[in-house]
C-alpha cells in the first residue's frame, strides 16, 4: 500500500480556522486552539475578507464530475473544493499574510504542533502495520478501488474533546480535527471512516446505479429511509466498528458496542450502523464487493432495526433529497439542512442543469422547494401532483403538498413566497406533524391574525 499524505502544517490549520469562524465549513467552532484574534484589528473585516476570497476563488475553480451524470447516491457524487490547495493564497490575503500568521503561530506552536506532529507520525506507524493495512485493502476492494487510492489527511488541533470533534471529505482531501493529548487511536478509525466516503465517491456510475435502484424498486416501507442512511451508515459499520475492533480488546469493544452513539453522533445512525457490523464484517473478511444481496440484506436489517421509525415524517425528510426551483431556494434548502440534522447532500438545482435524481428515480423521497409563482414550471415529477398543487394555489400561496410515490417514498412540495419563508415553513410543519401524510398542510394563522368564517 502506498504511503498515506498526512499534513499537519500551521497553513492548513489557519486555512481551517478561518473558514471555520467564518462558518463557510462545518467545524468544532468553539475548541479551536485559537479562537479569538485580540491584537488582529477588525476580525470581522478580516473574516469578510477571507469570505469574499474563498468565494471568488470557488467561482475560478473546476470541478472535474466523478461521472458523466451525478450518481443517485448519497454524497457519492459531492466534490467540495478543498480547503488547503484551492484557497486564494497568501497574496491575495494581505490581512492574513500582515496580521494573522505570526499571531496564529505563537499561539498555535506551544501545544498543538508538537500534538499533531505526534499524532501525524503514529499515524503514519500504524496505518503500516499488517492489520490495518489489509483492514484498509479489504474495505476499499468492497467499493471496487485499492488501498492505494487514498485522501490526503489534513489533521487540525482543537483543544478538547468536550464538544466532539468533526472529521469530513472534501475532494481528495479529508481533514480530521484532533483534541490536545488524544491517542493516535481515537483517529484512526475516523481515517478509516472518511476513506469509505472517498470510495463510494468514486464507484463506476454503471455498478451505483445498479446498488441504486435496489432501493428504489424494493416494497420495504424503510427502503427510501435505508437509502437516506445508507453513506453514513456504511462508513461509521466500517471505520467506527470494523476498524475500531481491530484496535480494542474484546471487552473494551463490547464495552464500547453498547454505549449509545459510539459508532455516531446520531442515534438513528448510530443504530443503523451497528445493525450493519455483522454483515459488513462478514464481507470484508471473505474479500466480497459490495453487491445487490449485500444492499436487500442491508434494507431488511434497517426494516427490523428502525422498525419504530420508518413512519416518522422527521426521519423521512432527513434522508431525502433536495430539488430547489431556483438558487434562490439554495439558502432555505441550508437553513432546513441544519435545523433537520440532513443526512444526506442530494439537492438538484433547477437552473444549473443539473440532472435531476428525483425525477429520474421514483423511489427517492424528495423534498421540493419553490416559489409561489414557479410551481407551474415545476418538471413533470407526477402529472397528477402538478394538477393538485394548481388547485392547492388558488386558495393559498404558503402551504405544503405531501405526494406519495410508491409504499416508501413520498415528495414534499414546499410552496412559499420566498426562500426565509419556505425554511420556516419545512421546520414548523416537522414540529406539528410526526407522521408521513398525502395532501395538504397548512401552517396555522400566525398570534393575532384574524380568520374569516
């Protein structure tokens, strides 16, 4: 296996911080080793700077499509650029190369760069070593690819583990933060964790597809939520299972089995990727390929382990995908992203030609977000449903249409005047209703408006 790229360089760490407190990434905001820049001047003038930067630089930058068309997969066909290689450099920043480095370094160098240099060398070590080595061969030959393919990693130090550390792909890179004084081996399955996502991304389009339409075609009432769950799921049964067995004792890891979100921060996850260890394990044991029977087994273990929940309108739009009118809608699907907890990055936007996955596939669950005044250019997703949401606008111009799709799969219309009102709308109909449902959905008459008899 090839030796794995891991930097720990105060560049990428500064890169992180500020696209961190500039909130342009997800990010362990609140344990950054510097966190606060007293004697920089005007931070925020700083940080408007470093936005704008990052933006320009985005628009110049090309992403090359992983396959000819996006993948009906989950984060299978997400290309963020990457933070360390693709920012404006240092002569574009003159506030960061005038103010930021050296008062970045000082406080950065006491503890964190001894601490990542340390971790970056065992790192190194045991990703080496014969178990891990063939661990890491068997999970990348079940996505079709070699151990050789892997992501730079990119380690950035937080000061403690209190508040939970993130790690996350972008491109070919994965950036790991790390808390002060950990062990190499609280990262190493998070190494492994991002390096499923990195395969995934990377399967021929031909076999994706094909996994694909397992859940679209199936009649489990959980198979549309099993899709939603799928990319995270898969990653956290193999970095934070498989992986993380190799390195504990038997009874450390059945110790570690049976605390709630060890596998991850999401119970819905959490159980799902716990259900799927056996059946993981066994494959990568045996050196088998990620296939149609491993997909059906994968759909019924969710069916009996989420049993409870498969109904839930909440989990539901949490694994469905995004179709948005216009960019306008781009800030309502964000605001929705969050406040849902979303696991999944699916989203078409009309205007950008991009295809969409909702349309093509009748077992997504999807939801559909446009103005008011867009609906009747809406795609043909259900001629029907198109009839209904015309009617549905001759009375109201803020509501919600629920459109069933087959035994698992529902479309969630979300017709509004404007993006902040389309956001709102999504989250107050998820805390009034729990339950999927066809028809309708009007949000109540706001405190103190009247209503005619």
């Amino acid at each position: 296996m090839a030796a794995v790229t891991i930097s720990a360089s105060i560049e990428t760490n500064l890169h992180y911080t500020l696209d961190c407190q500039a909130e342009l990434i997800p990010c362990t905001r609140q344990a950054l080793v510097v966190d606060e820049w007293h004697t920089s001047g005007d931070i925020e003038q700083t940080l408007n700077y470093w936005r704008d930067a990052r933006q320009r630089n985005t628009r110049s930058t090309t992403q090359q499509p992983i396959a000819a068309e996006p993948l009906p997969m989950p984060n299978f066909f997400s290309a963020l650029p990457d933070a360390g290689s693709q920012l404006a450099d240092s002569a574009d920043l003159p506030f960061l190369t005038d103010h930021l480095t050296s008062e970045f370094e000082q406080r950065w160098s006491g503890e964190a760069q001894p601490h990542l240099r340390r971790i970056a060398t065992q790192l190194r070590w045991e990703l080496r070593q014969p178990p891990i080595q063939m661990a890491l061969s068997a999970a990348a030959q079940f996505f079709g690819a070699t151990a050789d393919d892997l992501p730079q990693v990119v380690l950035v130090a937080i000061r403690d583990a209190r508040f939970g550390s993130r790690a996350q792909l972008r491109g070919d890179t994965m950036y790991v933060e790390t808390a002060l004084g950990e062990s190499v081996y609280d990262r190493l399955p998070v190494v492994a964790h991002e390096s499923v996502h990195y395969w995934a991304g990377r399967m021929r389009a031909q076999q994706a597809s094909k996994l694909a339409s397992v859940f679209h075609e199936s009649d489990s009432h959980c198979a549309s939520i099993a899709f939603g769950l799928f990319d995270e799921a898969i990653a956290s049964a193999i970095g934070n299972g498989y992986f993380e067995r190799l390195i504990r004792s038997d009874q450390a890891f059945d110790a570690y089995l049976k605390l709630p979100e060890s596998f991850y921060a999401d119970p819905i996850i959490d159980l799902a990727a716990k259900a799927l260890l056996p059946l993981v394990s066994e494959y990568l044991d045996d050196g088998r390929a990620l296939d149609v029977t491993f997909i059906e087994q994968y759909i019924q273990l969710t069916a009996r382990t989420l049993a409870n929940h498969c109904n839930s309108l909440a989990l539901q739009l949490r694994t469905s995908g995004y179709w948005l009118a216009n960019t306008d809608m781009l800030e309502a699907s964000q605001v929705s992203t969050r406040a849902l907890g979303s696991a999944t990055v699916l989203t078409d936007v009309a205007t950008t030609g991009t295809s969409a996955a909702l349309v093509a596939f009748q077992g997504l669950s999807g939801i559909i977000m446009t103005p008011s005044g867009d609906v009747r250019r809406l795609p043909a997703f259900d001629a029907d449903m198109l009839d209904a949401l015309t009617e549905s606008l001759k009375e109201n111009d803020t509501f919600v249409l629920g459109w069933s799709r087959n035994a698992h799969a529902s479309l969630y219309v979300v017709v509004a005047p404007d993006s902040i009102r389309a956001s709102q709308l999504l989250i107050q109909m998820v805390a009034l209703k729990r339950q999927r449902f066809s028809g309708v959905w009007l949000p109540p008459p706001l405190p103190g408006s009247r209503t005619s008899d």
